[in-house]
C-alpha cells in the first residue's frame, strides 16, 4: 500500500479566485520523508496551497510532479494522500471505528486487514477504548486524533495538514504537537503542515515556507527563518518586535551604523544598504536588554508598562521621540524609569523599508508592494 | 501545568454557605426547565391549533359515531369497509400517494444535490423549480388538459411526427392525477431536500474523498446516511399532501373510477348526501391511515443517525 516517492514538486503552483490571486507561483521540492510547515497570517494562501495539494481545488496555473509526473488533474480520491482538516471533518454517523476503517473500506480490503490495521492506528493515537464512540461524544483532541489516524491507516505518500491544533487548548495544543512530531518520526510519513503560528511550525517542521498574500517570502530551516529572516515581514513574524526606523551613517560590508533617533548602534545589514539609505532595524525583546549601571552608550528610553512573565518581565519603554519599544529584562523596572538599552550587533537586522513582494529579482505586473506611506489617501 | 489553581475552601467557609443554601425561587426553578415569561408567545398558536385542529377532530369522531341512520356507534365505519367500492378508495389514494411521495423524495435527490453549491444562474433555477407552488392544483390541471389532452400538444406532436398513432390517454385518469401531484408536490420536496443537504459540512464529502472514497462511494457512504432523515421527513410530508389529494383527481382524474379517491367519498357523503356523520367517519379512516404510514416512516427513521452532521444549518 505504502508507496514512497523521492520528490514532490510543486512548480509555481497559482490558483486565482475571481480576480483575487490566492497563491502565486509556490515552487518547492518535498523530499520523501520531510516535514514542511506552510507558515503565514489567514489569508496567506496557505491553505489554497494544500487544498490544491490534495486535489480539492484545481490550479490555475503551474504543475505539481510527484517523482517528475503530473499528478495536479488526478482526482483527490486516486491520489493516495492523507489529508487531517482544521474541523476535523469526521463522519459524524459513524464511531470512531468506522472513521478508521472508512478509508479501507473504501479500497476494498479484505475485512481481517481492515481490523488489524484499524486497530493499530486506533493504537497509536491511543483511542483503543474509544473506537465505538460516535465523533460527538469525544473531546476536541480525541477527535483530532480520529483524524489523524483516519489519514495514517492508509499509510498515505503524503499527509496534509490543515492547521490541525488551532481548535485545541493551549495545554492540549502542547500534547498533541509533540505527539505529531513523534508519529512523524516512527512512521516517517512526508507531511506538509499549514500553521499561522510560527512557534508550532518551528518546533515541527524540517523546513518552513512563509507565505504573504499568496506569495512565498522565505523556505528555509527553522534555524535559518528564526535567525536570518529573508525580509522585513518575515522578521516580524518571526517575533522581531521591534521594527525600528533608522538611518544607515556608514557600511563596511553587512556590517552597518545606524542612528536611531540620535543614539547610534550597529547591526547586520539583511540586504545592500550604503550610507544616508533609510532603513529598518529588527530587533526581538529578548535581545534588547537595558545596560547595566556605568557610562553605558545605549538607546535611551523611559520605562512605560511591565508585564510579569514569570522568568522575566516584558517591559514597553518610549524612545525620546515617543515611538514604543519592547524589551525583557530579569530585574523588574519602574514605570518612569530612565534605561539605556543595548543590542548584540549580531541580533540586529537591518531591512530596506520596503518589502519585497518576492523573494529575489522583482517580476513585472506585481501588485505594489510598497510601503502605505507613499500611497495617496484621499478620503 | 501543574500548577493548581483551586484553592481549598478556608476552614469554616463551608457549613455557613450550606446553612445558608436555601431553596431558590420558584421563578428561579421555573427557568432552569425553561419555562418563563416568553412562553406566553406560545399562546396564541395553541389557541389557534385548540380550537382550529383539536376542537374540529374530536367534534369530527364523536359525529362519526353517531350514525344519521342508526345502527350502533360503528356503522358508519361498517358500512365503509363493508362496501368494496368505499374501501377500495383506501387502496387507490394509497397508489397515487406513496408513489408520488416516492418520486417527488428521489427526483428531489439529484436536483438538490446539483444546486446546492454556487454556479452562475443559481437563483434562476432555483426559482423556475419552485415557481410550480404558485400555480395551484386549478392551475395546474388547465394547464395538464391543454397540455396533455387528447387534443393537447404532446399528442399533436406525437401524432404529427408519427411517434404514434392514436393520442396517449394522460388525463382524465390515473397518470393525470399523477402528473398534477409531482408538480405541484416537487417544489416541497426540493425545498426540504436542499435545505437537509445544505446542513450537511462539504468538508465530509472532501475528506471522503482525500481517504480514497468515489463520488458514488461519497454519496452512498456519506451523504446518503446524513440526508436520510430528512428524507424520511421529506417523504411524510410529500405523502400527506398526495395523500389529501381531491381538486386534481376530480378535474384530471377519473373520480368514479381510477382516481376514486377517499377526500372524494368524504366530500360526497358530507356535501352530496349530506350525510356528516358517514363523512366525519370517512375523514378519521383518511387520518388513521395517514398515521399510520407516517409512523412507520418515523420508526425507520428513529433507527438511523440523527445528530449534527457539521453543516451551516
């Protein structure tokens, strides 16, 4: 049953609604046995992307190969991949069981294998006392572990899923990630995964792809999309609070000094910059800390609100000209307290203001991309 | 996760609050079983079902009792079954009824399985089918006897084409009757079937799909059990309606013979004979047995699942 592929291809992979353009050219090779995350705020095009995947909606444009054959006008139901949806989408007539076995059922085996096997899923996920329950009496990750061993019993080539935790608790949504990855890892099924939340897809996923408005930003590693975000709008999805407005004083190389409203501070130049260009400096809280006691050069700021999280405290300050920044720190500030903060040069990113709508050289006929700012208003 | 969140009630706190736990209001016991004030909205309808169903229907069965022309309280129901050419209406309203209800359920199917998704000109045909509801059965029989009729042009057509030879006989009996009940009973069986199918979460259908499932597995697997209990809804009401059927089998039917059906027998006993006794006793076999189909329908309903099935209604 099981058929393993080397690679799943998509090549600029489109699909347009009305005028409204979902996904634009998505290329991305899936090797066998790799977990890729689909990683974008709703209406991204992520979940275009998958469903596309599955064969539930047609392309509008490109191919998607599987071992260098078309596969994107071949029926959902003749192309041998396991599909988990974000409402679980369980047949509610039927227990738990019959969930399971549907898929057998379906292709005709022989009623001892269905058993066997359902079993065995039933086992994995650890429903074995559960199977004759109907969908409606279980709870939120019962279910959701129904629909994951209904699309693992086929031993599918390819699982998809489509945001799978985001109806769970957050204790639950803890759980059931580390169960996903530990089913990912004995039974090594290729899983592509679509997640608006970026801590999930790091923690998953072999590889992520970044998605805005239907256009790929970022495929990388999680390593390589949580250090070195490819733009601006990566970066602030990857948790990069800070976006501040500088101004380039001098480059050597990546290497940049900025002014930042009159302190100056270095950073790590994320594309060519030369001196007098504007730019962005992307900084996480976590790696903004206030100086310690001294004649410390840092970016002046006043201490406004303090949150307690626990380990540390979250702290929002203004800079002089008023404009906020986040920062964390072990020892709890005042409200109204003066801080000088500093940053490793490493861990600011430093960002053209505008981002690019793709990644690499621009095509003609994009929509703007450009910063609202330049856009006229009028009202 | 760990960490506990209740916190033990200080020592003391418990016996005050259950010395203090005394019985609440009964306007308060009243709403937790759902009965308040809003039920009085309820008022009216139960007025109107009292005195224009209950009152009617059991004024009707004492009357068909009392027989105009003696003969203990039975006679009336005696003479009904005891007379071949009465009890047979039984049978004959029975003929037209089921398989009306039947086709007007499955040709339903197809028809609201097509038109539930989006497609341009939707509402057009959406309308066109249910526009039937607004003609009438008087309509609609004019319209089956200009159409159908000896001299109508389905025969013209036929015979001028050469399809046949003599004109088909389409009304003024059986069929005729038939034809009139699924176009005017259709457009409520739509109506409902779309409705059942549209609360039915396409999702299922989609997953059916991604799990290997045909389009005809997907249906017969899937859809099929979810719809079925509207069905059985679908085909009670269907059948009711045939089921009562009079104006079309007097104007496209055969009255006296293959559409003698029991509302006929009814009405001439109660308005011809004037006999209201006999015709209160013709309408409560017409209720009884309209019961009964509807019972059975609902018993094999009650056997099939019935909860959510994920859709929008």
């Amino acid at each position: 049953m099981m058929s393993r592929f080397s690679t799943l291809g998509l090549d600029r992979v489109s699909r347009d609604f009305g005028g409204h353009t979902a996904l634009e050219e998505l290329t991305l090779d899936i090797a066998g046995g790799e977990f890729v995350a689909l990683l974008g705020p709703s209406g991204c095009g992520k979940s275009t992307a998958l469903n596309c995947l599955a064969g539930l909606l047609p392309l509008t444009g490109g191919a998607i190969l599987l071992d260098g054959e078309r596969i994107d006008s071949i029926a959902p139901e003749r192309r041998g991949f396991g599909m988990v949806f974000q409402n679980y989408a369980l047949f509610p007539h039927l227990t738990v069981r019959g969930n399971v076995a549907f898929g057998l059922k379906m292709a005709r085996v022989p009623k001892a294998d269905i058993v066997r096997r359902t079993d065995r899923a039933l086992e994995t996920v650890q429903l074995t006392g559960h199977a004759h329950r109907r969908p409606g009496q279980l709870s939120g990750g019962q279910q959701q572990r129904v629909a994951i061993a209904r699309a693992i019993v086929l031993e599918p080539r390819l699982v998809l899923m489509d945001e799978p935790l985001s109806n769970l608790d957050a204790s639950l949504r803890l759980e059931m990630r580390t169960e996903i990855r530990r089913l990912h890892q004995s039974l090594g099924l290729t899983t592509v995964y679509v997640t608006h939340d970026q801590e999930e897809a790091l923690s998953l996923a072999d590889r992520l792809v970044v998605l805005r408005d239907g256009v790929t930003q970022q495929i990388g590693t999680p390593g390589e999309v949580y250090g070195r975000p490819a733009n601006r709008y990566v970066a602030a999805f990857m948790g990069y609070r800070n976006m501040l407005d500088v101004t380039v004083t001098a480059a050597r190389g990546a290497r940049l000094s900025l002014d930042l409203a009159g302190a100056r501070i270095t950073g790590l130049g994320r594309a060519p910059l030369s001196a007098g260009d504007r730019a962005v400096a992307a900084l996480r809280p976590e790696d903004l800390e206030p100086a310690a006691d001294g004649p410390a050069r840092g970016i002046p700021a006043a201490v406004e609100v303090v949150e307690y999280h626990g380990r540390e405290f979250a702290v929002q300050a203004r800079l002089g000209d008023g404009r906020p920044v986040h920062f964390r720190t072990a020892r709890r500030p005042a409200p109204g307290d003066a801080v000088e903060l500093t940053a490793d040069p490493e861990r600011v990113l430093v960002f053209p203001p505008d981002v690019p709508a793709a990644l690499g050289a621009s095509r003609p006929g994009r929509r703007p991309g450009g910063s609202p700012r330049l856009r006229a208003v009028t009202p | 996760m760990t960490r506990v969140r209740e916190h033990p009630p200080p020592p003391g706190a418990a016996p005050r609050a259950s010395a203090s736990r005394a019985r609440p209001a009964l306007r308060h016991r009243l709403a937790e079983r759902g009965v308040d004030r809003t039920l009085l909205l309820l008022a009216p309808g139960a007025v109107f079902l009292v005195l224009l169903f209950c009152y009617p229907f059991l004024y009707g069965l004492q009357l068909s009792f009392q027989p105009q022309r003696g003969g203990g309280a039975l006679a009336n129901y005696r003479a009904f079954f005891g007379d071949p050419y009465l009890r047979e209406t039984v049978w004959i309203t029975l003929g037209l009824a089921v398989p009306v209800a039947l086709v007007n359920c499955l040709a339903a199917v197809p028809v609201a399985f097509r038109t539930r998704g989006p497609f341009r000109g939707r509402r057009l045909i959406t309308t066109l089918l249910v526009m039937p509801i607004t003609l009438g059965t008087v309509l609609t029989a004019q319209g089956l006897l200009g159409y159908l009729g000896p001299g109508g042009w389905l025969n013209k057509t036929l015979l001028a084409t050469g399809i046949t030879d003599t004109p088909l006989e389409l009304v003024h009996n059986y069929w005729g009757v038939f034809a009139s009940l699924v176009i005017t009973g259709f457009p409520f069986s739509y109506l409902l079937t779309l409705s059942y199918l549209t609360g039915i979460d396409p999702g299922l259908e989609q997953a059916a799909a991604t799990l290997g499932a045909s389009k005809r597995q997907r249906f017969r697997h899937v859809t099929l059990p979810l719809l079925a209990p509207g069905l059985a809804v679908t085909f009670c009401l269907s059948f009711v309606l045939a089921f009562a059927v009079f104006p079309s089998a007097q104007l496209v039917g055969d009255p006296r013979g293959e559409t003698h059906v029991i509302s006929i027998e009814a009405y001439q006993a109660a308005f011809q004979k004037f006999d209201y006794s006999l015709g209160s006793a013709i309408a409560m076999v017409m209720a009884a047995v309209m019961t009964a189909v509807v019972l059975v329908v609902l018993a094999w309903r009650s056997m099939l699942y019935r909860g959510a099935t994920g859709g929008k209604g």
